[in-house]
C-alpha cells in the first residue's frame, strides 16, 4: 500500500526529528512558507479547483488522472527543493505525504476520496503556514 507519509520520511533530505503523525491541532504561531512553497502549493489549489468548477462531469473525470499526476509532481519538486526552517520543514512534511496519498488515489482514478484527502491537506497548510492570499475553504 502507497503512504505518503512513509514515502515523506523515506525521500525526506533531511531530518529534524519532528514527528511524522499529522496533528489536528493548530500551531500557536503559523510557520513561515517560503516564496517557492506558496508558488507550489498554490499550484496545486489551482489544480485541484478544477472539481469545484461548473462543467460536465464527463470533462471532470477526464481531468482525475492527470491532475493526480500533476499535483504529485509539483509535491515532488517540494521535496527537491524545501529549504523551510527544520520546524516549518518537519510540519509540511506530514501534509505533502496526504497531499500524495490524494494524487496517488486521483492517479488510480478515485476523484472522490483523493479529492477529499488532498482537500483535507490543504486546510492542514493554511491552518500551519502563513500563506497571504491563500484561498481555501471547508466547504471547497
């Protein structure tokens, strides 16, 4: 079975020795993203908003797979290039794993729970990190 959290901490550059659960609970302070984090994360609300938009569902089925494949792409470039503060880096990593785990199900096809998983994540980052201009929200 694919984890995203375990493939976070396997291909992780490097360890802060932060924990890899995903906590529920929000931080006092957010953590600061870095130019590159909110590009890419941005980029992937950009890709995901295509399900929330008007149009037909057999034009959003047709978009699952490679949106699946997108995100998990632009995730990947995070991992390549996350140069976050350790604790920043050790509280994004739980949330690209989910992120993953999203795209991974939107890959085999399965809109509605990676939709919800990735859904999930992105309220998690916009909870952790400061992010001006981030424009998510529960009912998205």
């Amino acid at each position: 079975m694919f984890s995203g959290q375990s493939y976070a901490a396997e291909n992780s550059h490097h360890s802060h020795g932060g924990s890899s659960n995903t906590s529920d609970v929000k931080p006092d302070k957010k953590f600061i993203a870095d130019e590159a984090l909110k590009e890419r994360m941005s980029s992937i609300l950009s890709a995901m908003q295509i399900f929330n938009k008007p149009g037909s569902a057999s034009e959003k089925k047709k978009a699952v797979i490679p949106t699946g494949g997108r995100v998990e792409s632009v995730v990947q470039d995070i991992f390549k290039s996350c140069k976050l503060a350790p604790d920043a880096d050790a509280a994004i990593h739980p949330i690209l794993g989910e992120i993953l785990e999203g795209a991974h199900l939107l890959k085999k096809g399965d809109e509605k729970n990676g939709h919800e998983r990735i859904h999930k994540a992105l309220l998690k980052y916009g909870d952790n990190f400061e992010h001006s201009g981030w424009n998510h929200n529960r009912s998205e």
